[in-house]
C-alpha cells in the first residue's frame, strides 16, 4: 500500500496506525502459548499481525492463527499481498457484522469514527452490537470503537484478554460509561495506559492502552499507569500508578485525569472541597446564538437597516483580547451588530430579507428549520462572557449589554453579582480545574462547553475581593492573561498559605504537559 494511500484513506476509516513497539508491547502481553488464536478487529496497515508475528517466532513459536477483520478492501487486500495474514484468516466488510468466533486474545486499534459519520447500514450495526452485547442503548452522539471493543470481548474465550489502543476520550465521555460497566463485569483485571509521548503526532489524537484481562470473572477497580515514553512502558518504569474505582468513572468523575497529579496536589483538591464551589451553583453557562450565516446577520452600516433591530453584539472570540475586563469599554473593532427584525419588517429590511434569498441564506441548515428563516431564536443578554478555545480563557462582565454568539460561552447568574463572579474565577484554581474537567483538541487546545465549565470549581463568592479586579483589568488590557490569573492567587495565598498556591501550579504544571505532549513550567 503506498504511503498516500494510508494519508487519504486512514483518517475516513478511522484507522490510525499504531507504532511498532507499541504493538510489540501489546502482542507480547496478550500472545501467551503457541495454541493461542488471536483476534484483530480492524486490521489496518497489519501493525498488530506483524507483532504477533515478531513475538511469537522470538520465543520460537510457530505462526499464531488468527481472526482478522478489515473494512478497507484495499487495506485488506495489501495486508494478504504482504503475507502477515492468509484470505481465510480475514474477514472483508463490517466486524461487527461478522460471526462471533473462539479465540484467546485480541489486539488491535478500533477505528475513531462518530456514528453520525458513518452510513446508515453501519450504525444500525454498531447500534445493534452495543446493546446485544452491553444490554444498554448507545447514545447517538457516540463512535464506533466503543462497539468494537464490547464485540472484541464476545469473540474471547473464558479467562481471555484483550489489548487495545483507545481514544482517551474513553475515561471522561457520557456515551462510554455503559462499556465501563460491562467491562468490570466481565474481566477479572483492567489496566489502563497513559503515555505522554504521542503515538500519533501528526494526527494529535490522545489515547489510552486497555489491557483486560480474565473474561468471565469481575472487578470493581482500574490500574492507571501514566509513563512518559513507551520506552519506559516497556522498562516497566511508569511516572504515576493509581487505583481508580470502576463507580468514580462511571459517575462521571475525572478521576483518570486526577490521578495524573502528584500525590500532594490530590490532597490539596480534597481539602479544599470546603472552600470551593462548581462554577454551576453560581452561574449557568450556555453557549450564544446560532445564525446560520455569521456574515449575512451581522450587517454592516452601508446596509442602512434601522438601528432598532440591530442588537450589539460580540461575534469573536479573539477580538476581545486585550479588551480588559468589562465590555462596556470595548472599542468598534471588537464588537458587531446581529439583525434582529421584530414581527413586522420595515423597507430596508425587506430588501435585505430579499437580498439573503438572492444568496442562498435561507437555504442553510440553520436557517431553513425556523420560522421565519431570517429571525436568530435564542437571543439573550449574558452577565458574563467567556472564551470557548483556550487553555486560558477570557472571562469578561458584560456591563456592556451586548449579545454574544457560539463563538463564546454566556453565562447567566444564579446568585451573586458580576464582579464578584470574575475575582472568583481569575486565580490559578480556576485553571487547575479547567485542566481536571475541560476536554482538549488535537493539539492539546482547551475546549469549554456549557458542561465542563459548569464543573469547574472555582473558591466561594468573597474569597477573593472584588478589590483585586483593578489588577486583574490591568493585566486582561495587556495582554497578560496569565498574570490576570495570578492576581486572586495573592487572595489565597492570604488566607490559606503559599504552599496552596504552590499546589495549585504544580498541578496546572503537570496536566498541561500531559496534554501538550512536553514538559510545561508556570
């Protein structure tokens, strides 16, 4: 297979090769006699075969049997051409589709596909395969890989086991607690991998190593290994190990993240349990409207629509940088104006409502499923602010009364006031946190939906005084976020030590680097 072939076809598959020792360290935990049949569900570039292969003739075995399945019918067939399987040991089409089979163990790297990217016919069957086997529905809003490793368990045999390269999403998404249910009750061990070094650099998907082993028997607990290298995954050398209850994760806790901090900083989140609050018993955070067409509802001067249907609002992110703390004070450069007609439309908008047809608005998705098709639902002046895209987001007071799109997160006050809200969120704990609860991108960039911003617990109204925002404006007007969010930490600081500050860097410190992928210094 040539090596375009592998750019184009491997991310519409799902398929990202693993590296070689990765697989070799894998192949040689599953492979344990020469009888062993060993399962691949998604064959790829052959990667696990191959190591199966390279182990088994190291300990002067002859050639494992195996039961391969591989969508890609080129991938497929380059795999047979090279000789790591034979057409009988390989299944062309969908695993999920194929027939249960014995076998000892299965390695392999599941694809990474949303069910709403695939065809119909293969969501029906991962569908169908999560609920025959986990006896519960997956969420629509899932991917493949969470069916593929519930099948890969059915094809083992009593006392079985399995490695496989999953996406670290696993430890934290909502679709995925049903499979942490049905993996405790059906192995005796599980073992979850981290490595900081990425296997896959150039596509910056972050992943985990499950090891289960002993099917037919039950756990109620992970152990979490983090290493730095798989160098050192395979010395046995972890950076980190962690007993992580099996209830924690499925409850929805970060607890794979948590247990990535030195011992000293868990501690310190217990105790300051007391003292702090999620940002959600505060303010509610939702993300801002949804034009359909950012451009056409955000009109300019030279379109002469009344100024009563035009609402003030803030459309990016990045253009409030450097815009201090209160949006009252942003200048014309950052802000817009959103078209929002009332019932009945006045001449000039008429022709612009006429002038969107001529374009084609009407017929985006957005648009074309409301009525009338021009009016944005969901308009609502915020209290606050807040960036979506940053592993230090932008939090301003909305004293400015402008209207925000899904560019930034709104959040609505439950109790407390504005000001006092923001010296809350402007210290490192809130950071700390941030990197606890808030999932990233490739790339290792911080991602804030409604959710996770709401579990991010930040220290009780007053804590910190409302009299530090002069600082925290200074350095937001600057440019230096970091420093606005070291201003509260002078507050802390006061009231519960240095060495809690020192805590609460340390472990920005070390999650940073975890999702960067380098080591990171605050």
């Amino acid at each position: 297979m040539t090596e375009a072939l592998l750019l184009s076809e491997r991310k519409a598959y799902g398929a990202f090769y693993t590296p070689a020792d990765a697989a070799h360290y894998m192949a040689s935990w599953a492979i344990r006699s020469p009888e062993d049949v060993v399962l691949e569900p998604s064959l790829g570039d052959g990667s696990f075969i191959a190591a199966a292969n390279d182990v088994a003739a190291a300990r002067g075995w002859r050639r494992p049997a195996f039961v391969a399945s591989e969508l890609n019918p080129r991938a497929a067939a380059d795999v047979v051409q090279r000789g790591l399987v034979t057409a009988d040991e390989l299944a062309v089409g969908d695993f999920l589709q194929a027939p249960v089979r014995p076998v000892h163990a299965a390695i392999g790297n599941p694809p990474y596909v949303r069910l709403r990217a695939l065809p119909e016919e293969q969501v029906v069957s991962a569908l169908g395969a999560a609920r025959a086997d986990m006896g519960e529905t997956m969420q629509s809003s899932g991917s493949v890989w969470m069916p593929f490793v519930s099948r890969a368990a059915q094809f083992l045999c009593t006392d079985g086991r399995m490695a496989l390269v999953l996406p670290w999403d696993m430890t934290y998404v909502r679709y995925a607690r049903p499979l942490w249910r049905y993996l405790a009750a059906t192995f005796g061990s599980l073992r979850v991998v981290r490595v900081r070094e990425r296997l896959f650099p150039d596509l910056g998907q972050d992943v985990l190593l499950l090891f289960a082993d002993h099917k037919g028997r039950r756990t109620d607990s992970v152990l979490f290994e983090a290493h730095r290298k798989v160098e050192d995954l395979i010395a046995g050398k972890p950076e980190a190990t962690s007993t992580v209850p099996v209830s924690r994760v499925i409850a929805g806790e970060r607890v794979f993240q948590e247990a990535l901090l030195p011992s000293a900083v868990r501690e310190f989140l217990v105790g300051s349990a007391e003292w702090t609050v999620p940002v959600r018993d505060l303010a509610t955070f939702n993300i801002g409207y949804v034009t359909g067409d950012k451009d056409y509802f955000h009109p300019g001067p030279e379109r002469s629509l009344p100024e009563s249907s035009l609402r003030p609002a803030i459309t990016n992110a990045r253009r409030i940088r450097g815009g201090g703390l209160y949006t009252s004070a942003l200048g014309g450069s950052a802000t817009s104006k959103l078209w929002l007609p009332g019932e009945e439309l006045s001449e000039p908008e008429k022709r612009y409502e006429r002038y969107g047809r001529r374009l084609g608005v009407h017929r985006a998705y957005k648009c074309k499923v409301r009525e009338p098709w021009y009016r944005v639902p969901g308009v609502k002046v915020p209290d606050l602010v807040l960036s979506v895209f940053s592993s230090l987001p932008v939090l301003m007071v909305n004293d400015g009364g402008y209207v925000a799109t899904n560019s930034l997160l709104c959040g609505y006050l439950r109790q407390g006031d504005a000001a006092s809200f923001a010296a809350s969120w402007y210290t490192s704990l809130t950071l700390l946190h941030a990197e606890l609860e808030v999932h990233s991108l490739g790339g290792g960039v911080l991602v804030l939906v409604p959710n996770e911003a709401g579990s991010v617990r930040v220290p009780k109204p007053h804590t910190v005084s409302s009299r530090y925002l002069p600082r925290v404006e200074e350095a937001l007007r600057a440019g230096d976020l970091r420093k606005a969010y070291e201003v509260g930490d002078v507050a802390l600081a006061e009231k519960y030590g240095a060495e809690a500050v020192g805590l609460m860097r340390e472990g920005i410190a070390t999650l940073a680097s975890w999702r960067l992928g380098r080591p990171v210094v605050t």
